[in-house]
C-alpha cells in the first residue's frame, strides 16, 4: 500500500490508503469513526437490516494496519461505537479481539459525539490529547495543528458516466479532518459547505484505495476559509 507522505507542523506524518494516519517518529497509528456495532443500532432502531459484518471487517482493516506499520500506540479519534448500547452490548469474540489488539500497546480512546469512549476496555480515555504541536480531538475546532475527524469526507470521482465516491483525508496548512475507517459509515462530500467552511483554499483531497493519492480539493459553491496572518 502506498503513502501519501506530508510534512504537518514539524511532524512527518503519512495518510495510508486504509484511511488511517501514521506517525512512524511517534509509533502512533490514528483511525477515527470505527463505528464498530452500526448494522447493530440500525437494526434496533430503524429495522434496517444490514449483514451484521461490519465490525469484524472493521477490526481486521485494523489489525491488518497494526501488523503493517508496527505500531506501538493507537489513538482512536472517536465514535469508536456507533453508540452505547453498541459498546455495552460488544460480542464476547469481539471484546477478546479489541483485547489482543491493545495488549502490549498504548491505546488512547477520544470522546466522540456518538458514544464517551468504551470506558470498560482497557486504554486511556481523554476529551482530546496534545502530543507537542499536534492537537487531537473528534470534532474540529479553530486551533491549528489539529487532527480530527466526525465529518467522514467522501471524494466524488467521475467515472465512464456515472460518479464514483471515496472516502478521503482533508489537508491544510493547518488541520487535517480523517475519513471514516469504520465498514458502513456513509460520509460527507468534500462540496459540502460544513468542510468548505472548515478548510482553507489550498486544501487537498487525499483519496484512500490501493494507494493514497492527493488531488486538490473539490468545492462547493460557499467561499473557503481563508488564512488568517499575525
């Protein structure tokens, strides 16, 4: 799998094709909106019925990435569970699994606006983490440095005819907004005027698959942020 490797306020940090963000100088591993038990709430809530294999196609995406880049820690940036019942109500295979992943690793759960973090799994539990100029937390604030997630962007790509959707990396001079990594989370297109809003002009569009690639990033009709200079 191929990298789109980028500098971000003194870290070198690199966007995988899977969706997550690497951080090989800190041995952090980052993936946001795992959303692991949603076929689950869509079913109690909605009696949507979906193939109940979101979660495990999840956590083996995740897995497949701790063996890939060796990660000794794991931040996950929120809505780790697509809610509570779906955090209480965790399989028992499911639970070993987590368990096994985060042996032998620093694991930081994020608050999300879905769910407080899985607090009787084992990891740290913070609203947001400061790692030197790196700020870290669910949903974006003004602060830069700042790496997040919630929105889960989506790329629209055209395609002999028709239109083809990926999720994607949103990337600035100063934030950087995750897609989602969790099976059967939908997502946001980059025209929407919520990340219009949020990313400045020269924003690019890093676009997850075989292999990460950045385009600039589509816009919607609304003006982009503009940078603001001391």
């Amino acid at each position: 799998m191929n990298d789109f490797v980028f500098p971000f306020h003194g870290a070198r940090l690199a966007a995988r094709g899977s969706g997550a963000l690497w951080w090989a100088e800190a041995g952090l591993l980052v993936v946001s909106d795992l959303h692991l038990g949603k076929s689950a709430r869509m079913a109690r809530r909605a009696g949507a019925l979906l193939p109940p294999y979101d979660s495990r196609d999840t956590l083996a995406r995740l897995e497949a990435e701790l063996d890939a880049t060796g990660a000794r820690r794991v931040l996950c940036l929120g809505d780790s569970f697509d809610d509570l019942k779906a955090a209480r109500g965790l399989e028992a295979d499911m639970r070993d699994w987590l368990l096994r992943l985060s042996a032998g690793r620093d694991w930081i759960w994020i608050e999300g606006n879905h769910d407080p973090g899985p607090v009787d799994l084992p990891g740290t539990h913070l609203a947001a983490l400061q790692e030197g100029a790196l700020s870290f937390r669910h949903i974006a604030t003004a602060v830069r440095g700042e790496i997040s997630g919630h929105y889960h962007p989506k790329l629209r790509l055209p395609l002999r005819g028709s239109t083809l959707s990926r999720p994607c990396f949103l990337v600035d001079a100063d934030r950087i907004i995750l897609p989602a990594f969790g099976t059967y989370t939908g997502g946001l297109c980059t025209t929407d005027p919520a990340l219009d809003g949020l990313m400045l002009a020269e924003a690019l569009a890093i676009v997850t698959g075989h292999s990460a690639q950045a385009v600039p990033m589509p816009r919607g009709r609304s003006t982009p942020r503009q940078r603001h200079h001391a």
